[in-house]
C-alpha cells in the first residue's frame, strides 16, 4: 500500500523492532536501580510491586475501560461493574507504594468506568480533588445520548500536592477598547486573553494520521492531553509513572518536559512503538499546542506548532 506524503503515522520496521527490542527492559529484570527513564514491557500487576517504594510524584493510569473491546493483539471482556471495582482497586493497591505523599494520581475513563474508578480510589484512601470532562467525537446513537466525553478523576495521596497553574491564550472576540488584566497583542492587532484552566476540556484533538504524534494504537491519547496533566501536577526532575503506556504519550511527553518517566507496557508492538517516539524526542521537543508556557487554542487561525521553532526569537510565538 503507498503511503500519503502527508501520513505521519510512527511505523516500525522490521529493522527498528530489532534495534528497539534491546532497549526495552524485562519485566523480571526490573530493580530500583535499573526503573527510571525506561518502557517496561511486562503486565503492570507483575512490574509494579518491583518499583521502589515512593519514586513516582505523579501517576497517569489510563485502564482498559470497563467494556468488550480488542486493543492490538488482546481483548478485555466487560465485567459486572462490582467485579471491575475489585480489579481496579487491586492495581490501585499495587500503585500506592510506589507513590511519594505528594503524589497525584490521574484516573482515565468513560462514564461508566468511573464510577468504578471513583469507588475503587476512595476505599484505597486516595483523597478526591477533582473531575476533569474532555470532549472527544463519537458516533451518532439511535437510542441514547452519543458518548461524547471521557472523565479524568484526580486523586492524591495526601492534602500535600503539586499544582502548577498552566494557562490558556485565547483570542479576544468581544469589543472591549482597552486592554485587561493577562492580555497581549500580536503584531496584526489581535488581542489574546491568558486564562486560568478549567476541569471543561474542549481544545483536545485525538491523534490522527497527519500528526506526527499518530501510531496505530486504537485508543491514544494527544501529546496535548498529557501535557495539561503533566505540566499541571509535576515539577521538572519528577518522576510520571504510567502502568498502562500504550504507544507512549506519557513518557514521551514527560521526557519532552524535563521529568523523568516510568512506562509499562504489556504488548509488544505498542511497547517497541513508544520507545521510538521517546528516541526521535530527543530531537524534537515540540508539543502541539503549547508555547510560551501557555496552551493556544485550538484553530486559532495562526501559524501551526511546526512553525514554533523557526520563530524562537519573537515576542508571540504562535501555534
């Protein structure tokens, strides 16, 4: 099959698979000296009690959700919702040694599995900030409301927690005359507004084949949607713990924003594909959306985050 000049989808050839396979580290292999800044391949239930005790400052777990679904080379089958509770409360319980006391906790899910996710933190202990709603596009439903949105509940391990403000630019489309407080203007006059970030979730594109991000994992999640979490609850130097990496995202982004990383990962494929991203991360730092310490809105009109580097030197550099 040709491929188009505008697909970026990471492929793995047969050569990488070999080169990228040594780099990868066994799950029986895994020590407390050996752990950081490092893709795991091995089951999560199996590697975790091997971490070191309290090393992680955040952790991104992103399950398999509670439904009937065939992820790569494997399938989860839906459990009874008391069933999922237990399981989930099971790796929870594998989790929390690895956490430091300041540590936060992300919980991916959609609208049923987090109530698992909800029930399974609490009876761990874990103490509930808040739930982030992300929109996401979804098929048309005959007999229901389409399910066009997935949750991110936040958890931590104590009162003590890392919390970044990270704001959002977005343009000016009122008629205001004069300016206001975290405003800036471009060069053609345009006005942008710095806005405190809100647990509504409106500006995230899944990856897709043109984005350089893209891999053939069926539910990845953006570079963008790391990075909010990342950035929000992490210091430069910390460590991100992700016991489900997939194809990666959240080491990669972790590694592009100066922490360090610990992703586990159970298929192969997946596994060899998150460790070319973080090697081709070494030359390429960028995140879409994110410059000038702020995130840019989407479809903005400006200049894309490929054009971000050629323009270090300006006042506004515009995504």
């Amino acid at each position: 099959m040709i491929r188009s000049p505008r697909n970026k989808t990471v492929e793995l050839t047969d050569t990488d698979k070999i080169e990228l396979r040594s780099q990868l580290l066994e799950a029986d292999k895994v020590n407390e000296r050996n752990c950081l800044n490092q893709t795991i391949i091995g089951n999560c239930f199996d590697v975790l009690p091997r971490l070191p005790r309290e090393i992680a400052d955040l952790a991104i777990v992103d399950p398999p959700y509670n439904l009937s679904k065939k992820v790569g080379a494997k399938t989860f089958s839906k459990m009874p919702i008391a069933t999922y509770t237990d399981w989930f409360a099971n790796l929870l319980e594998l989790t929390l040694p690895t956490l430091k006391p300041t540590a936060t906790l992300y919980l991916c899910g959609d609208y049923v599995t987090s109530i698992s996710l909800y029930e399974a933190a609490t009876r761990c202990g874990l103490k509930f900030l808040n739930r982030i709603t992300w929109k996401r596009k979804a098929p048309g439903a005959k007999y229901n409301w389409k399910n066009s949105h997935e949750d991110v509940l936040m958890f931590t391990v104590t009162r003590k927690y890392t919390y970044n403000i990270v704001k959002e630019r977005k343009r000016v489309l009122f008629p205001y005359k004069h300016d206001a407080q975290d405003w800036t203007k471009d060069s053609t006059g345009q006005a942008w507004r710095d806005e405190y970030p809100s647990n509504l979730w409106t500006d995230i594109t899944p990856p897709f084949w043109s984005m350089p991000e893209n891999t053939i994992h069926p539910t990845q999640k953006s570079e963008k949607f790391s990075a909010k979490l990342i950035l929000a609850s992490s210091n430069p130097g910390d460590v991100v713990l992700s016991p489900y990496l997939g194809s990666g995202t959240d080491s990669v982004v972790a590694k592009k924003l100066g922490r360090k990383y610990i992703g586990i990962e159970l298929q192969e494929d997946f596994a060899l594909t998150a460790q070319k991203r973080l090697n081709e991360a070494d030359n390429d730092s960028r995140i879409q959306g994110y410059a000038d310490g702020v995130f840019w809105e989407r479809n903005s009109g400006r200049k894309c985050v490929e054009n971000v580097a050629n323009e270090r030197q300006s006042r506004l550099r515009l995504p």
